[in-house]
C-alpha cells in the first residue's frame, strides 16, 4: 500500500500553516514559543517517518498512515496554540 494523497495533503496544509507561522515567530509570547517548538520536534519526527514511508512505497501499510495521521494532528493541534497565543 503506498502513503496516500490524504497524507500528503495533510503534510501540505501542515507545511502551509508551519511557514505563516515561522513569520510570525518574532511576536511569539513565551508559552506560545514553548508550544512552538514541541510542534517543531513532531514536525521534525513526521518529515522524518513520511519520507521513510515514502520510500518503503508498497510496503508502507495502513500503521504507517495512521501513525503519520495521528503525528499529524498532533501537530495541528499544537499550531492551533500558538495561532491562538499570538
């Protein structure tokens, strides 16, 4: 089973608010910058499992995606904390 396109809309839409974050990161309050950068670790450990998956291609099943679905939002819910902090 190859990572599907659900995955990587959701990496995009994640990448998408990371970015319009990270512009705004100099108005971070202090919580909101801890929050920031727990969200960062997860995005990190994401970018790192979807590319492993990736390259697994058939062999990437349906754990992997709901692992990477579940890091996903995750990260989401952290990037609403900052957007709500800032």
């Amino acid at each position: 089973m190859t990572i599907g396109q659900d995955i990587d809309q959701m990496i995009e839409k994640l990448r998408q608010q990371r970015d319009e974050l990270k512009l705004q990161a100099h108005l971070m309050k202090a919580d909101a910058k801890d929050e920031w950068q727990k969200a960062e670790d997860e995005w990190q450990k994401l970018e790192n499992r979807f590319a492993r998956a990736k390259e697994a291609g058939a062999e990437a099943g349906d754990d992997v995606a709901d692992a990477l679905r579940n890091l996903g939002g995750k990260i989401q819910e952290g990037y609403g904390k900052v957007r709500k902090s800032i």
